[in-house]
C-alpha cells in the first residue's frame, strides 16, 4: 500500500506539482487538492498519511507571507491536521509552507496546547528577495526526514525566511527540545555570514521540526535538488546519471525518508 | 464604521525597509538620519460602532500583525496618528482611487476566514523620519524615491486619511454618436481630442465606411477600430509597402521574414506568425510555444506596474495560444539609461534610470515569481538614449498538447470572460503605446498605466488548465491590448458575435460602456464556451475562485453586435474592421555611417583593462537582478544564470527540461547589440541572431532546431532613415534565417519610441532583439561555462578580426567607430553544426560564447566559478583581415575584438584529436590550457605576459559594478529577538 500524499493547492500556491512528483518517485501516491475542498469537508485530510504544503505566495503573502492561509487553516482545518499527526502522518511545509505551519503555531509547537505563534519568518535582512543555492546541516535527533549531521546543498527562493522567535528564552527552549532541523552552514561547516545565511536567521536557523519528528518546515526547496542535475555547481567530477531513478539530488533524501518512514 | 490599523515593527526589530527607504530618499538627494516603516490598512466594517471596534482590534491581532516582530495602533475613522518620540515627519503613500490594490484582497480573504465582518479594506504604507528636514523637500524626495505620483498619492505630514471605501459616481447612460465632419483638418481632430492615434488617412477611410452606411459612427465604434487598427495591433507600418534603394515591398515583413519561414517549410514548425505565440514541436506530446513583447511606454511612466503588467500579459500570451499552453520559463531583456547618469541629464518629466530598472526589476519579480514561472534568462543594455523611453522585453515559452493546437469559436458559443474584473485602468493602451512619450505623458495618460494582481492570474491559470484538459472550451485568447474589443474581435473575425457590455463584472460603478469595452484592465481571457458546457466551466471556475461570466454569443452574422442595458450601441462589419485599414506607402532610406575608427594606443596595462571592461554596465554581472527572479521553481532548470562554485560563472543560455519525467529539454537565448546598428543595420541584424545562436550552441543544443523570434523597437517610422533601419535589420533576418534554416515563428513591433522635450525629440537607437528557442536532446549533456579540470586544453574556435566598430571597448573610450563585426553566414552555419555535434558527442568540459568584451571577458568569466585558473597565449589566436579596422596583430585588439562566431571551449586532452577532427575547416586552435592556480594568465604577442590576475578579482569587479544596495547595512550580522547576537 502506497503511503498517500496530500498536495495542499490554494491560489498562489505553485511549486505543488514538483513537490508532489518528489513523493511520487520515492513510492508515494500523491492527490493535489484545493483548499476549498478542504475548507468544505475538512474529513477530506482523514483519507491521507500525509501533508504536503507546498512553496509559493499563498494569496499573494501580501498581508505578511503565508499569513492568510494561515488564518485560513487555523480557523477550519486546525483539528483534522493535529490529528493527522498524532495518528502518525508527516507534514511537510517548504518555504510558504513553512511559513503557514510557523504562523499556524505548529512548528516549532514547544507550548501546549498548540497554537500559539512562538516565532516567526519575516523579511530577509537583505530586504530583498533571493534566490540561491545554501548549504544545510541537519541539526535534529528526532527529525524523521534528514540523519543529525548530514550536509545538503539545495536552494532557497525567498524573501521572508528571516527566523525570529519570540525571545530568547524561546529559542533557548526550542534548541532544548530538539526542535531545529536545519541551520544555513558553510561549505566546510564553518559560521556563516551573507550569503551562506541568506536571510540573518537568528541562531542560522533554517528549518523547524515538532515534537514527533514528522513535521518539518523549512524554507529551502529540497524539491528543487531531488535531481542531481539541479546541482549548478557541476564540477569535473560530476557523473552524469544514468537513468532518471538514479538521478538523486542532496532534497531527495527528504522525500525518501518521508516515504519510508511511512512505509515503516 | 471607519478604521484605519498601523502596523510597525517592534522598536527592536531591525527595519531592513525603513533602511532600503532612507537609502533610496539618499539616491534622490534628501539626507535623513532614519526611517521606520509602517504597513497601513484602511478597513471598512458593518454593524454598530462597539461591534466593528471589536471586530476591527480582532482583524488587527489575529490577521494583520505579526506577533512576534510587530506591534499596532487602531485608529477610528479620522483619528490622527500617535505622534512619537524622535520622529520629526511622515510620509504617506496611497493607491489612488482606482488604482489596482491587490493586497487589499488578501486581507479581505483573511479577515472572512477568520469569521470577522468586513466590507472592504485599503492598503497603505507609511514611513516615520528622523531629521532635520522640512516638509516640502521630504514630499519631493519621497515622490522620487518611495512612491510614484502616476499612481499614488504621497505626502509628507499631511492630514489626509486613507478610506476603505470608494466609490465613484454613476454616469448617466447616453448613446453617444460621433459625426465626422467633412474637413479634414477638423476631421483629424476628432482623432487627436479622442486619442485615437487614427491617421488622417485612416480617418477618411472610416467616414467614406460611414458614409456609405448613411449614418455616424458610435463613440464605441470608433474606439474599436482605433484598437483594431493601432500599431500596436495591426502592424500596419511593417507589414505596409516600403521602398527602399529602388527596391520596393508590398508587405515588407511578409517579403522578408515570414517569407523565409516560408520558404524553409520545416516539419517541426507547427503554428507560426498566426496564434499568440509561435508554435514548435517537442516530443511526441508536446509542442513549445514562445513569444516576446515589448511594454515600453507603460514601464516609462510607471515601471512597477508596467513591467508586471508586460510579464502578465506575455504569460496571457502564452495561455491563449492553441487550447491553453502552460507558462514554464521566462525571459527578459531591458534596455536602460545608464544607471550612474547625472541627475541634470534626464530630459524633463522622465524618470532617473536607475529608478526605471529598479521598478522594472521589481515589477517582474513580484509579477514572474508569484506566478510561478522562473525566470531563467534575460539581459540588460545601457545607452543614454534610452533613458526618456526605456525597453522592457518580456518572454514567455509554454508547454502545449500536441493535440490543443487548433481552435475556432463556433457560432452559437458563449463569450465568457474569466478573471479580473473590468475597471478603468489601462484605458487606450493600444493607441498610447502607438504613440511618443512626452513630459506631460505621467499626467496625462497614467490612466493607461496599469496595476497587476499575479494571483488572479495564476488562479485563471490554474483554472483554465483543467478546463482545457476536460474540452470545456473551444477557443481562448487573452485579453491584451485593445481589451474586450481586441480579444472578442479577433476571436469573431470569421463569424460574428454580440455581447450585452453591462454584463461584465466591473471592479465599481462608473464606467461607460466604451470603457467597459475597451479597459485593458488585467489578468481576463475570454473564452468560446458551447452552450453544453457552461455549467460545467462556471462551476470548474467557481470551485478555484475565477470569475466567469457569459457575456454574449458568438453569431454566424459577420458583424459584431453591442448592446448595453438593451439598446444597440455598435453594429461593426468584421471584414470592414480587420482588412479596412488603408494600405500606405512609405519610403525608406539606408543610413550611411557617420562616425569614424578612433586610433587608440594599445593601454600599458592589460589586466587593469580587463578590469574596466567587466566593470562596464554591458558587461558586468547581472547577479543583483537575477538573484530576484525565481529562476528554479517547477524543478526544471538544468542550466541556470550562473554556474560553478558559488553560481559565479554567468552562462549564455537557460537549459529547461518541461517534464519532470524526461531528459529532453529547451534551450532559450537572447541577442541584441544596439549600437552597432548604427554604424550598419544589416550588420547588426546578422550580429543579433548570431550571437542568440552562439549562446543556445554553448549550452548543447541542436543547430538544426533552433526557432527565432523577432522584436523591433524603434523610433518614428514615418522618418524615411529609420524605417530604413528597420527594413535594413529585417532583410538582415531573411538571410540569416535561411542560411541557418532557423526560421522565425512569431516577432513583434514597437515603434514610436521617442521621447519630445522642449529641445526637440528624441529616438531610441533602432533595436532588434533576437531571442532563440532551441532544442536539446538530453539535458545530461548540456555544457556550462566554468572551467572544469586540471590540464585541460583550451580550443578557440572561430576567427578573430579588428572588429571594435560599437564594442564595448570603444565605448569606454567614447568611441563608436565603423569595425563593425561582419558575420559570415556559410562561416557561422559550419560552426555551428560542428560545435553542436561535440556538445552531442560529450566532448566539451566547458564552453561559453565569445560577446562583448571579447576574448578576455569570455575567459575571465569561465575562471569565475571554477576550481582552476587559464592560461591563455594570443600568438596561438587564429586571426583573420578585417577590411575596415585597426591592425589585428595587436595584443588590445585580439583580447577586446568583438568578431562574431568565436566559442572558447575546455576539452579533455584525450578529446582533442576528435574535436580538431570534427571542427574540419571551421577556424580554431588550442590558444592555452587550464592551470591549477585560480588566476588568468595571458602571454601576448611578443611573448610576455600581459595579464595575471586573480579569479577573485576580477570577478569582484564584474560583481560589484551592478550591485544596487547590498544588504543593508551589515547583512553578515545575524539579528535575534533583541537585535543582537
């Protein structure tokens, strides 16, 4: 049995198609969904082992990005995503993705009950969009997605990803509790200044993970490293692959371990 | 009830757009010691006042502030702003009335999600200064720098409130008959007080149509044929007659370059010069389609707006070709004033450059990157004589069905229209872009400045996909220029149709159905809907929030029927409207070169050279715009603007693979070279395509299937020596397509662009863009241009002549002379069927064109992002006589030539023997090697070495020179919850 996918669509939305192929090729089955079906039978989610939301503007981010779905989620669908993950479903939320599941409480969800905001992704210190390849190391033990120590190359495309939590004593605690899946690092895995940290995250945080390992939020786009090929940095040693299912980028790893942990 | 809610970041919170703005209001000559920003939302709410208060505090903390970061004042209905400590002056910016708000939408979605009451929102921004400034000098400033007057109003300590809700008054509805008068001077005014941009030519065609009808045109009558028959539209000018040199061309674009697609007939062309885009094919199920536009004037006056708009309406584009194609990578070509112009060298009533392209920038990248579409490819040029009437080009390929190609609106379908509503923006677009750009033109025609909403697009396009793929539909085209009357003209011309104009959704009250008919308000296609479908396509739309609405029926009448509220206020006959234009004759005349070749002395030092040539604005990185566009959503991308270590190296070509699930790809270029049409219009034209072919070549494509599109940009084609031009470049794409077999399958003209001052008019130099689709078999095999490997050996391929005639070189000597580089198209045809077999073959490590700047530029360039260094010998240099430049033999000259066809190629030292055998005649030679040291290292003629300098180095001059505003201030300074750390 395949583990099955849930692909979140909403207007703005746009990276949902290569993100559902990502789980496809590691043997999920994938449905892409509208969040008005969601918003109109929120049992919609009961049918899945996981959720997907994917990259882009939801609505625009125009209010402040992934705010308005969200409000949207938060007021509707909240529920149904707490008990995906407690009947032990995955959620994965890249760049607007992540920012939803931050502005939704979710992650890094140290307080209880789950809810409210403890950090937040607001504007790049460089006030500027960017879109470019970054290094990342895997931080956490309990994250399900990426071994505590393994170094990706992937890129990021954003221009709200800047990491704050809500004070120090917060990001003490999400550090404690295990909660950081992902810090920008160097090449060499030195401290990174602009533009190995393209945004001036605080502690270089790049990506969040909860309590149980199964929901990840990150800003970079492992769907766009899932091919080997993505890589621009293709050097003389650079094989080129084979066939498509051999063709594995650094973000492939995510997906695959999704998949399989699902599978069990 | 009334509120306005002010969001500001938290006093700790560091203020990276309060910076960005103070550093913009620095640019514009106005020194503060700080900005803060704040985010404004005006917020209209029902009910009793201590309900809406309620509501209104609610919307503010659960929906418009973030919690973490920021903080908010409620204010109610006039209630003035707190003022606070260490802020001497505000700055307000609003939309005008009317004016396109596309956040507000968002808010109103969020605040109903939350389950608050809401009758509409406004959106606001706000900026608090420090310093000792007064008021008028802060209200010029921020005019210049945080807000443009064509769209926005914007004051500083002002006491105006920004209110949610506006709207205008309800004209009374009049038929309006329009009589044209038998004198034709009071005739030709009747076009200018309407500003129709009709000729008087034209004009008395159309009174002799009415004449004959025995009655006179409706006000919408005439506005539709002013639409169907502008420039813009039509393209009357080069597809008119022309004679030039004693030979004469009834259609001389038909003569020339449809001609030659013409004659070549090749199997993979599908659809050309007829759809919206060109049409080729891909594989077994898919075709690509590509097009290009130009959005000039728009982007003149606001270019925001009007980039966004010129990227929305080319994806429009590329979704009304055949059934519906899907946008899957952009392309973008600007030409700018000069970035570092003094501010006394704007003509009046223009923008700074420097302003232009950061807007433009903007625009494109909040347009491009919420619709998901990369933007992969693109290039920017500088001349002064852009600056009154920049170029903003906008490309769009999309991936189609093999089997949605045709389409036909059959009588009996529905007109609907489906997405954004219709307003007032935008009106006469169509005949504003056909016309010159003055100082008075930000007043005067702002109501054709256009904002967009990306969204809205990208639902439509969401929509329309899976209506396409269920056979909802049986035609679709775009709304563009001209708006409803362009699109449901066009989709009629060979059956008819009526539509009731007060069925379309309007955006507020007010518009009379001339303007309802002509808006070129954004992000609406109209679509021809069989009866037995509507219901399904309505529900399809409703289901992903599109809009759609059945607007009238398409007829097998011939004529194209308007009512309004009932009554009938046009009755057009469709052959009159599409092939009633009057045929005029125009003549043109060849431009004799006028500058001539400087003698320079070579320079002491080459490597400091080197340096200004990477600095020069032509040459230098692009990074600071590129970083800003999406250039890898939909996973595509396989060769990005910059490759290598760090994305150093700038390569010359996007390589995209549409489908996930296969290796075979695209390739898409860009060539333009505008000066050297001055010294010879042919012989830019030829250097224009060359250069598109060189740079898809170098990234692996195949030489035999590469399609062209055209795009001319030039001033005022009634003068005899710049229509020249035009036919000259044209002629120059007939000979070039057939000796390539690269045909052309869609172009585009703008003309008119001149920008009038009271010193007279001033014309962009005559431009063509030629950009390039190309295919490519297997993307593993695609070639990027970093250095790869240690004692690798470096092959030049091609022949260098004294050819500095509009180079790069030149121009930083104030020189433009007459070298002009000569392409030779037997020469360029061998060269590149031979470089593209070794790409195929696998031969070539690295690769990348020779352009401006030359031979040194290229190397430098490929050392950028790679783990070696170059060490090049120009003795080895194959070199050929120019018959008009300086001697070749000269070290200056061979590293800054601009010759045409030269590719600097890595190759493995076992390859070399096959890639000497497969380049046969074709000029080349092994002018150095890779070295382990990250430097490049030129020996010249006599034997010394002229350059060596560090990799680094050179690549910080070519990065920095177009950096405009690093991060501000210390960018490398993580910054926490307190600002430390």
């Amino acid at each position: 049995m395949k583990p099955r996918i849930l692909i979140l669509r909403a207007a703005g939305i746009n990276c949902d198609v290569e993100t559902a192929y990502a789980f496809e090729r590691h043997g999920a089955a994938t449905e892409a969904i509208h969040v008005n079906r969601l918003l109109s039978d929120e049992r919609t989610l009961d049918d899945f082992d996981g959720l997907a939301i994917p990259g882009g503007f939801s609505y625009g981010d125009d209010v402040a990005a992934g705010k308005v779905l969200a409000v949207e989620l938060a007021h509707h669908l909240s529920d149904a995503i707490l008990a995906l993950i407690d009947r032990g479903g995955i959620v994965l939320g890249i760049c607007n993705g992540f920012q939803v599941l931050v502005k939704l409480g979710i992650l890094p969800g140290v307080e209880t009950p789950i809810g409210r905001q403890e950090a937040t992704l607001t504007d790049n210190a460089s006030n500027r969009y960017e879109d470019r390849w970054v290094v990342l190391e895997s931080a956490s033990d309990r994250s399900i997605f990426c071994r505590k120590g393994e170094r990706l190359r992937m890129p990021v495309a954003h221009g709200e990803g800047r990491y704050v939590p809500r004070d120090e004593t917060m990001h003490a605690a999400i550090v404690e509790n295990d909660r950081v899946a992902f810090r920008y690092t160097t090449a060499g895995g030195g401290e990174p200044s602009y533009p190995d940290d393209p945004n001036g995250s605080f502690d270089h945080v790049a990506g969040l993970v909860d309590r149980t390992g199964r929901v990840l939020g990150l800003m970079p786009h492992p769907e766009r490293a899932m091919f080997a090929l993505h890589e621009p940095a293709r050097g003389a040693g650079f094989a080129a692959p084979t066939s498509l299912d051999e063709d594995l980028g650094d973000g492939a790893v995510v997906f695959r371990n999704a998949v399989e942990h699902l599978r069990g | 009830m009334s509120f306005r809610v002010e969001v500001r970041l938290r006093p700790d919170q560091p203020d990276a757009r309060g910076r960005a703005a103070r550093a913009e209001l620095r640019d514009a000559g106005l020194d503060v010691a700080e900005v803060r920003s704040v985010r404004g939302f005006a917020l209209a709410l029902p009910g009793p006042a201590d309900d809406a208060a309620r509501a209104a505090e609610r919307i503010a903390t659960e929906v418009l502030c973030d919690p973490i970061v920021e903080t908010y004042h409620l204010l109610a209905d006039d209630e003035p702003p707190p003022t606070e400590d260490g802020t001497d002056h505000r700055v307000d910016v609003a939309k005008k009335a009317g004016v396109m708000d596309p956040a507000a939408d968002g808010v109103v979605r969020a605040v109903r999600a939350a389950g608050l009451p809401l009758v509409a929102a406004r959106t606001y921004s706000a900026w608090l200064v420090r310093g000792d400034v007064d008021a008028d000098s802060l209200a010029a400033a921020a005019a210049r720098a945080l807000g443009n007057e064509a769209i926005e109003e914007i004051s500083a300590d002002g006491d105006r409130v920004v209110h949610a809700v506006m709207t205008p008054d309800e004209p009374p509805f009049e038929r309006t008959t329009v009589p044209l008068p038998d004198d034709d001077e009071a005739l030709a005014a009747v076009s200018d007080d309407g500003g129709l941009s009709l000729s008087p030519e034209e004009m008395r065609t159309i009174r002799a149509h009415f004449r004959e009808l025995g009655r006179d045109p409706t006000d919408v009558e005439l506005e539709t044929i002013a639409q169907t028959w502008s420039e813009h539209c039509k393209h009357k000018t080069l597809a008119g007659a022309v004679e030039i040199d004693g030979r004469r061309y009834e259609n001389m674009l038909k003569e020339t370059i449809f001609a030659a697609t013409r004659e070549l007939a090749l199997p993979w062309c599908v659809s050309v010069f007829v759809d919206n885009a060109g049409v080729v094919a891909f594989d077994d199920e898919y075709h690509v389609t590509f097009k290009v536009e130009t959005h000039n004037h728009p982007s003149a006056i606001e270019p925001y707006g009007g980039a966004g708009t010129g990227i929305g309406g080319v994806l429009r584009d590329t979704m009304g070709t055949g059934l519906g194609a899907r946008p899957i990578v952009s392309t973008d070509v600007f030409c700018f004033g000069p970035p570092d112009l003094p501010r006394d060298r704007v003509p009046a009533g223009a923008l700074h450059p420097l302003r232009v392209l950061k807007g433009v920038v903007a625009g494109v990248r909040d347009y491009g990157n919420r619709m998901g579409i990369p933007t992969a490819n693109g290039a920017v040029v500088f001349d002064e004589r852009y600056t009154g009437n920049p170029l903003v080009h906008c490309g769009s390929v999309g991936l189609l069905p093999a089997d949605k190609v045709e389409k036909a609106a059959r009588p009996g379908d529905l007109v609907v229209v489906a997405g954004g509503r219709t307003g007032r923006d935008g009106i006469h677009g169509a005949t504003f872009s056909s016309r010159e750009l003055h100082s008075e033109s930000e007043t005067l025609d702002s109501g054709a400045v256009q904002i967009g909403n990306a969204i809205t697009e990208k639902r439509v396009l969401d929509a329309m996909l899976q209506a396409r793929d269920r056979g909802l539909y049986s035609c679709v085209t775009d709304c563009g220029a001209g708006g409803l009357s362009s699109a449901v003209g066009e989709m009629a011309e060979r059956c008819g149709a009526e539509v009731d104009l007060e069925t379309v959704p309007l955006k507020y009250a007010g518009l009379t159905y001339p303007e309802i008919w002509i808006s070129e308000a954004q992000e609406r296609m109209v679509f021809s809907v069989p009866p037995e479908h509507e219901a399904e396509l309505l529900a399809l739309f409703a289901s992903e929030d599109v809009e759609a609405t059945v607007i009238g029926r398409f007829t097998d009448s011939g004529r194209l029927v308007l009512r309004f509220r009932g009554e009938e206020v046009g009755d057009l006959d469709l052959g009159f409207l599409h092939d009633g234009v009057p045929k005029v004759t125009r003549r043109a005349t060849v431009r004799v070169p006028s500058a001539a070749e400087p003698a320079l002395d070579a320079p002491d030092d080459l490597g400091a050279a080197l340096h200004r040539v990477l600095a020069h604005p032509d040459v230098a990185s692009k990074e600071w715009i590129v970083r800003q566009y999406d250039h890898e959503v939909q996973a595509g991308s396989v060769v990005k603007p910059f490759a290598g270590d760090g994305e150093r190296s700038p390569t010359d070509a996007a390589v995209v693979k549409p489908r996930l699930d296969s290796y075979a790809g695209v390739a898409i270029s860009n060539g333009i070279a505008p000066r050297t049409g001055e010294i010879d219009p042919y012989a830019m034209g030829l250097l224009a395509i060359d250069e598109a072919f060189r740079n898809v070549i170098a990234v692996g494509a195949r030489a035999d299937r590469v399609a062209l599109l055209d795009n001319f940009c030039a001033g005022n084609c009634e003068r005899p020596e710049i229509l020249g031009d035009v036919t000259r470049v044209a002629e120059a794409c007939r000979d070039a397509a057939l000796a390539l077999k690269a045909p052309f399958v869609s172009g585009k003209d703008s003309l008119n662009n001149e920008y009038r001052t009271e010193h007279g008019t001033a014309a962009i130099p005559t431009t063509i863009l030629i950009s390039a689709i190309a295919h490519v078999d297997d993307v593993r095999r695609a070639v990027t241009s970093p250095l790869k490997g240690e004692e690798s050996r470096l092959v030049l391929v091609g022949a260098t002549r004294a050819e500095l005639g509009g180079s790069t070189w030149y121009a930083l000597h104030g020189e433009l002379g007459r070298s002009v580089p000569r392409v030779d198209l037997d020469v360029s045809r061998r060269t590149f069927a031979a470089m593209s077999g070794l790409a195929r073959d696998g031969l070539l490590r690295a690769c990348h064109d020779l352009s401006d700047g030359g031979l040194a530029v290229a190397a430098a360039e490929m050392t950028f992002g790679a783990a070696v260094g170059a060490s090049l010998d120009l003795a080895a240099v194959p070199r050929a006589d120019g018959p008009e430049g300086p001697d070749v033999a000269r070290d200056d000259v061979l590293l800054f030539s601009e010759s045409p066809t030269r590719f600097l190629c890595e190759v493995a030292p076992e390859d070399l023997a096959r890639v000497t055998k497969a380049l046969g005649d074709v000029p080349h030679a092994v002018v150095g090697e890779t070295i382990p040291e990250r430097r490049l290292r030129v020996r010249g003629l006599g034997g010394d070495v002229v350059i060596d300098q560090a990799a680094d180095a050179l690549h910080e001059t070519f990065r920095a020179a177009l950096d405009f505003g690093s991060p501000a201030e210390d960018p490398s300074r993580t910054t926490g919850p307190e600002g430390s750390r």
